[in-house]
C-alpha cells in the first residue's frame, strides 16, 4: 500500500505528465479534425469549451483553496495554477487559427469582427496574451507586485469569453451553466474574503 501511495504521489508531482494529461484532449481533437471525422464546428466548439473548463478550474484555485485551506489537493491546485492558465491559451489558439483559415479573407475577419459574439472574443484573447507570456516566475520576479496587478486582467477576460460564447453559440444555455459554476466560484471567494477582513477588524 505504501509503494502504490508513494508511486501516486511521484505521477501527481510529474509536470511531464500533467502536461501530457492537459494536451492529450487537444491532440485527440486535432487529429479528429484534420482527418476530418469532425467538421469545423464540432472543432471550434471542442477547443472552446476545453479552454473554458481550463479557465474555470485556474479561477477556481483560490476559492477551493479558501474552501479547503488543509487539504493536500487544494494546495496541489495552488501549485500547479500556472500550468492550467497557460495550457487553456494552448486550447485558443488552435480555436482561433481554425476560425482564421475558416473565414480566410482578411476583409471577412474584419467585417465579423464589429459583431459583439466576435470583438468579445477577440478582446478577451488580446488579454490572454500577456497574461500567457507572463506565466512563468521570471515574470514574477521581474515584474514584482505589478505581475498580480497584470494578471487581475483575468476576471475581464473571463467575463469576455462567456459574452462571446454565449452570444456565438447555437445554443448558449452551456455556456450560462459554466459561466454560473464560475460567478458562484467567485461569490464565494469574495463573501469568505469579506468575512476575514470582518473577523480581523
């Protein structure tokens, strides 16, 4: 039992691995797609609601962290929430790159680009960005207080991605229950903040 307990611990702290586990959905779909036993809006969907589950579970870190501050996955999730952040830009881009080779003209690009299901989404990855090339603690440490500062830019984001997701689909009520399961995530975040700064006055 010990052997099988330290062997789990060893799997859980292999960053390979969780890599692995992370890309393995995207590799499967792109293969889907390129083979095509998926259509174009099968692949857009798939990345999209990966990439939102991706954002969902970084977000989620700090009120499950609040929710469980001893329990040993919360702390795993504190760890690791980096590796989430960045590997739900991983999912956009290929769901961006596919919508591009899609529309193909660079006047259609523009001219969809004034609709709000579209500008949402184009805002909400333009913020992505620097908060992508920022996740690593070369970042931390060159940028100091101001990383946190930077990276509050998520909750913007967030609010953009479930516009555009919920303005773009054919049926948006999947994208109102994640978008739900994330602002009740955040609710207790803030009551449970409010509450220690109460209890500390």
């Amino acid at each position: 039992m010990i052997i099988i307990i330290n062997w789990l611990k060893k799997i859980s702290n292999s960053i390979p691995l969780l890599w692995l586990l992370l890309s393995l959905p995207l590799l499967v779909i792109l293969v889907q797609y390129l083979n095509e036993s998926i259509f174009y809006g099968e692949f857009i969907h798939a990345t999209g609601v990966y990439s939102t589950r991706l954002l969902i579970l970084t977000m989620a870190v700090t009120p499950l962290r609040m929710a469980f501050p001893r329990a040993a996955f919360s702390k795993w999730l504190v760890q690791r929430r980096r590796y989430f952040g960045v590997a739900m830009f991983v999912y956009v881009v290929p769901h961006l790159l596919a919508y591009l080779v899609k529309i193909g003209a660079y006047a259609g690009v523009l001219s969809e680009a004034a609709e709000p299901g579209m500008w949402t989404g184009w805002l909400a990855f333009l913020l992505f960005v620097p908060l992508a090339i920022t996740s690593n603690n070369k970042s931390v440490r060159a940028l100091g207080k101001r990383w946190k500062t930077l990276h509050r830019l998520v909750y913007v984001a967030a609010v953009l991605t479930f516009v555009h997701w919920i303005l773009v689909a054919f049926n948006p009520m999947a994208g109102i229950i994640h978008a739900g399961i994330l602002l009740l995530l955040e609710a207790y975040r803030v009551t449970a903040t409010w509450r220690t700064v109460y209890r500390n006055r």
